[in-house]
C-alpha cells in the first residue's frame, strides 16, 4: 500500500505543475506572458497549495482512510477536466475587452479565470499530508516517509513541468493539455481507490473520465478567440498564433493580440509599419551608398516575414539569414504570407543565441524579436549589443524597434544610452500613427545628414526601388533628436518590463479613451 501511495503522489505531483504550466499558457494567450502575469498565477497557485497542505493534514487526521485520499483526487481531476469548458467563454471577452482596453473586464476576466483553479489546485494540495498520514505506522520512521514522499511528489513535478510545453500543448493544445491532466490524475485515483478500497467501491466513479474522454473527442467548437477576420489559428510551444484576413492584407497577431508582427499584401510592399524602415540602415552611412552594396543581412524576430519580403525587394543580391525561434509560426509565414524567397535562410533558434554562434557579418542586423509590449529583455542589454556590434560589417548598421507611450520616451532613452555603449553613433526615428521609434546604430561614426545626402542622390537614379525611396522619405520627415547619456541595461540589470508597464500604466491613467 505504501508503494501505491508513492505511485499516486508521484502523479499527482505531476499533475499540478502540468496543471500550473497550463495555466500560464491558457492566461497568456489573452494576458501575455509578462513577470507580472507569471508572478500572479504562481503565486496564486501557491497559495492554493497552500490551503491544501493545512485542509489535507486536518482532513488525513480526521479520517485517515484510502478511500477518502482517493476520492479527493478524482473530484479534483474531475474538476480540472472542466476548466477550458468553463475558461473558454470568460477568456473571450477577456480578449474583446484587451482589444478595447476595458480594464475592468479584462481585470474581472483574469481574477475569474484564476479561480477556477482554486479547488482543484487546493484539492490537489492535500495529496502529499494525507499520503504521509497513510503511510505512517511508526512515528520514528516519519522523517524518512515524509522525506521520500515529498522527493517522488517532486519528482513528479519535474516531469510535469516539461510534459506540457515541449509535448502535450504542441501536440494537443492548452484546453486539451487541461484534459490529459483530468485524465492521468482520474485514473491513478480510480486504480488507487479500486487496490485499496475495493473494485466496487471503485465502480461508482466509473464514469468519471468519461467527461474528459467527450470533451477531448468532440473538442471545443469555433475558435479560441472571436477576432474579426479569423481564418487560421494554431498554438506551438511558445505562441497561441492567428493569420486575419482583412481585405486583400493578411496580418499575424499572436497571445494576447496586442500588436501586429507582420502584414502580407500580394502586390503591396509599403505597409507604414517599421519593417520596411530596416530597409533605409546602410544609408545612414556616409554617401554615397548604393543598394548593390548591401550582399547580407540578419532579421532577429522574422515572424511571417515581412521585412524579409521586403528587403528582397529592395536589396535582391542580398542573402538574408532569419532567426526565428517558433518553427510553427514559419510553418503559417509558407503557408499564408507568401515567405519562399530563395535567398532566405530561416535559423530556428532563440535570436540572441542564433546571433552569438553565427561566423557570420551582416551589413543590416534588424531586431524585432517583440512580444508587444516587452521586449525581450536578454536583447537590451550592453552585453547582447557588443555580440551585435561584433556581428556587423565595417559599415554595419543595427536597427531596433521600440514602443513608447504618447508622452513616455523612457525605454527608447534606455535603450539609446545603452546602445550608444557599444555603438559610435545613434539615430532616432519616430513612426507616424503608431507607439513605435526605430533606433539606428552604425558601426561607425555617422550623421543623420548621411540618410539625406543619400536620399537626394538616389532620387536622381531612375532604378533606384519605389519602396525604398517612399521609405527614407517618411523617415526624414520623422528623425528626432538622439537623448542624452543615461542609465544602461546590462545582463545583471536591466528593468524593462518594470519600464513598460509604468509606460502601459501611465497610458491607461493618463489617455482617457485611449485617445
């Protein structure tokens, strides 16, 4: 019986960290995946733990039964089994209510969700006290029970914290990830309670998984979120991802929505988005510069390709190496956004690490690996600024797409200081009609005149490309002054999400209307 107990909280350990891995994936399709939302759905499920932890020992003491123990667990996984089924029409306006920014019911959305996990969380939480209550019989063994019980529940953690985001949700999905979860702890508790109870006892909770097995079969209808224009969704290991159609433009948004990461027209090149400001780096350099000058290029954040369509157009001599760590999403960029240009070599690997491998030089280095509003904050700092620096060619540029607020320039103003570190010169331009500003570092000393000198010459040049021309134009209508030295980012320090959400945050409070 004591083996059976090590078997049971061996899953049951596991099942709560799949649980909690679910979670955070469930949450950040709709709220994202930012330190703030991890540290409210740990720290919650934490005290949910908690709560069982003191219910589960009172319970054990009170009546310190198999059967008992094992039907806490089934009303636990029966319950889990019904969290996407209920999740699912809270989290759509959660999502309706994050595209209009109605704080209260996206507020309301989140704190509903979240407790949805209280009881079987809680549930799940008595598991441990009550199996070392079960298989105590000597109290001068109890230091060594509860040690091996707490090692194997643990143990079992490991594993469900792995399950889900390198397999079951790739495979499956997060709703039914959810359901697998509900499976694996039904039918240990059922087994359990049939060894140790008795196989009629056991009988009367038979059809317990058959709720999990329906829901898993016949599925959930219609689609996660209803967006206008919807005509493709998936999820993978690390994005819940939609392709809208709008018109002749297709456009990729992933989690929350928040943002638009790339936009595909099949005649249309110009967007007035920051992918095309990439194309107008080299030109920064002194004059004059030619696009026959520009052979390779580095996108850090392809996404669907964009920037890559376009700089293909622009420079197509140019061999461009794209670092994408999500191969789902190029598998929808082929599939919907026209990417198979032959002179684009996709690298699936996280950028920074792509970046610091590569023997190669690029004379652009574009990062835009955005997941709206944060930035990745392993991309901001001095350190990953040298590898870029030590990445580009003599005449190298790097660019870096960056939000702000209407009024709150404080991450671009970082972000330049911490570039102009490592870069001899910084340029600055703001993008009408949106929160976006693109920063232009040159390997070396240059001035914005450059980007005008450059501008005149190529307008007298009848091949020089439209799209180029349209796109230095807008930039020279929208260069601002480079900000003064200032604080830094560095691998050991750097708060950009702490910057962001005071910058979201300030926005919200300080914009009635979003206006």
């Amino acid at each position: 019986m004591r083996r059976l107990l090590y078997v049971t909280v061996f899953f049951a350990g596991l099942t709560t960290l799949a649980l909690e891995m679910a979670a955070s994936r469930l949450l950040g399709n709709y709220f994202g995946t930012s330190n703030l939302v991890w540290a409210s759905i740990i720290g919650l499920i934490l005290i949910y733990l908690t709560a069982g932890y003191f219910l589960g020992g009172t319970w054990a003491d009170r009546s310190p039964k198999f059967s008992t123990f094992y039907q806490i667990l089934i009303w636990s996984g029966l319950i889990i089994s019904l969290i996407p089924v209920i999740a699912r029409p809270v989290l759509r306006l959660a999502a309706d209510a994050f595209d209009a920014l109605e704080l209260g019911v996206l507020f309301g959305s989140f704190a509903g969700v979240m407790v949805l996990f209280s009881l079987p969380v809680t549930l799940l939480g008595t598991a441990s006290p009550f199996a070392i209550r079960l298989a105590l019989q000597d109290s001068r063994q109890a230091g060594s029970i509860s040690g091996r019980i707490y090692a194997i529940s643990t143990l079992g953690s490991f594993l469900g914290t792995f399950l889900p985001p390198l397999w079951w949700i790739p495979t499956l999905g997060t709703y039914r990830t959810f359901l697998v979860c509900s499976a694996i702890l039904l039918f240990t508790a059922l087994i359990g309670l049939g060894i140790s109870s008795g196989w009629r006892k056991m009988l009367r909770y038979a059809w317990t998984p058959i709720i999990p097995l329906l829901v898993f079969l016949i599925g959930l209808k219609g689609s996660d979120k209803a967006t206008r224009g919807l005509i493709y969704e998936t999820e993978s290991a690390y994005n819940y991802i939609q392709v809208l159609q709008v018109g002749e433009y297709r456009f990729l948004r992933l989690n929350e929505g928040q943002g638009i990461h790339s936009v595909y027209h099949p005649t249309q090149r110009f967007f007035g988005g920051p992918w095309e400001q990439v194309l107008i780096a080299p030109f920064f350099n002194p004059p004059p510069m030619t696009t026959s000058a520009v052979t390779d290029i580095a996108i850090v954040g392809l996404a669907a390709g964009t920037t890559a369509l376009q700089a293909t157009e622009v420079y197509p001599q140019a061999h461009i190496d794209g670092y994408e760590i999500d191969s789902r999403i190029i598998d929808v960029a082929r599939k919907y956004f026209g990417m198979t240009e032959p002179n684009l070599s996709v690298i699936i690997q996280d950028g920074r690490w792509g970046l610091a491998t590569s023997p190669k030089r690029y004379q652009i280095i574009s990062l835009d690996a955005y997941r709206p509003p944060y930035i990745p904050w392993h991309m901001t700092t001095v350190e990953f600024f040298q590898i870029v620096y030590d990445h580009l060619t003599p005449d190298g540029v790097a660019v870096l797409n960056v939000g702000r607020g209407p009024q709150d320039r404080r991450l671009l103003e970082r972000l330049s200081s911490t570039m102009r570190r490592v870069f001899p010169s910084v340029h600055v331009v703001d993008l009408p009609g949106t929160f976006n500003s693109l920063l232009f570092a040159t390997r070396q000393t240059t001035s914005a005149e450059n980007l005008r000198l450059n501008y005149n010459l190529l307008r007298q040049d009848p091949n020089a490309p439209q799209l180029l021309l349209e796109t230095m134009a807008l930039a020279l209508a929208n260069l601002q002054p480079t900000p003064p030295p200032g604080p830094v980012f560095t691998d050991d320090l750097a708060p950009v999400e702490q910057i962001t959400n005071a910058m979201v945050l300030d926005y919200l409070l300080f914009n009635p209307g979003g206006q």
